[in-house]
C-alpha cells in the first residue's frame, strides 16, 4: 500500500510540474508574441518609449520584492501570535507610504516653492 501511495505523490509531482511549466510556456509565448505586434505596428520611436517604461516598471518591481517582499516571507514567517500581527502590521504601514516618500523635487507635480516652471509660452 505505501508503495502505491508513494507512486501517486509522485504522479501527483509530475502533473504539477508540467502544469507550472505550461502555464510559464504560455505566458513567455504571450509576452513575445505582444512584443512583436507593438514592434511591428508602434514604429521604432515609439516601441523604444514602450520598451524603456516597460523596463523601469519591471525594475521598481524588482526593488519591491528585494526590499520588501522576500524578507516579508522570510521574517514574517518566523513570526507568529502577536508578533506576527505586529510585523505584518508594520510591512502594511510601510507599503501603504512607499508611494509617497518621495519630495516635489522628483515627481515635478508639487506646488509652493518646488514647482517647477511651466514649459513654453502660456
């Protein structure tokens, strides 16, 4: 009976494994696939703006989860109870300002003594 238990686990593995490799497969297809319409159809001008926002949202995500996410997974899980809500409490405070700690100075949209002149004639 064990044995038989044991070869089902690992069927059970197997079809997992081809399930996450599928849904990588059409996922990596649909993003190439994307890329070569906007490519063909943008022009090069514009599919170079496409690519260089593109990236930089890829980078700010990447950020996120080096700075927040993984050790979020890391420290929270070694938590529990209280110090779990506590933390956890913590990383949501800490997401929730992310987006607004930055000056006037870098997003150019402030007002009073940072603004930054208008462009042109008016």
């Amino acid at each position: 009976m064990s044995l038989a238990l044991n070869n089902a686990r690992a069927a059970d593995g197997r079809l997992k494994t081809q399930l996450v490799l599928a849904d990588q497969a059409m996922i990596s297809a649909a993003n190439f696939a994307i890329g070569v319409l906007l490519a063909r159809y943008l022009g090069p001008a514009a599919y170079g703006a496409f690519v260089l926002s593109y990236n930089i949202v890829l980078f700010i995500g990447g950020l996120h989860g080096a700075l927040v996410f993984s050790p979020m997974m890391v420290l929270g899980a070694a938590r529990s109870g209280l110090a779990a809500q506590e933390y956890f409490s913590a990383v949501l405070v800490y997401e929730l300002a992310l987006p607004h700690l930055r000056t006037d100075d870098d997003c150019g949209c402030g007002g009073g003594e940072h603004a930054r002149p208008a462009m042109g004639p008016e």
